[in-house]
C-alpha cells in the first residue's frame, strides 16, 4: 500500500505524536495552558472529537503553527 493510498490519520493522534510526546507533555498541563477543558483535549486526542474553529486557533497560538494546519489536518481526516 501506497502511503497516499493509507488512511489519514485523526488530528488528535498527530497532535499527540508529533507535539505532546516529542515535548513531554500531558494533555492535562496542554489544557490548562490554553485554557480549555482537559476532557475536551481529551476526546480530540483520542479521536473522539474533531478539531473545531476554536481549537485549532488555541493550537495553533500554542504551537506557533497556522490555524489552516488544524483545520487542513481536520478536513484531510473527514474526507
């Protein structure tokens, strides 16, 4: 299988691997920090949830990435 054949991965995942663990942190100092519900950040990095509007700008002002990153990672997953 082709790696653009694979399905994408959900944005909560990449947000895990690719941010929290490379930075040691936990999803309950990440949710304090931006200020939003640690159950909240807890269904998205499970998988449980999309990445709304709100969050991706709270990503993305965390993280220094565009909000268009969130929310392209978001709509690559529904499609």
């Amino acid at each position: 299988m082709h790696e653009k054949d694979a399905a994408p991965m959900h944005p909560g995942q990449i947000l895990l691997d690719q941010f929290l663990l490379p930075q040691r942190e936990t999803i309950s100092r990440l949710a304090c920090k931006m200020k939003v519900p640690q159950s909240m950040l807890q269904r998205v990095v499970n998988g449980e949830s999309p990445i709304s509007r709100a969050m991706a700008h709270k990503l993305a002002q965390h993280y220094g990435q565009p909000v268009d990153f969130w929310l392209r990672l978001q709509l690559r997953y529904d499609q």
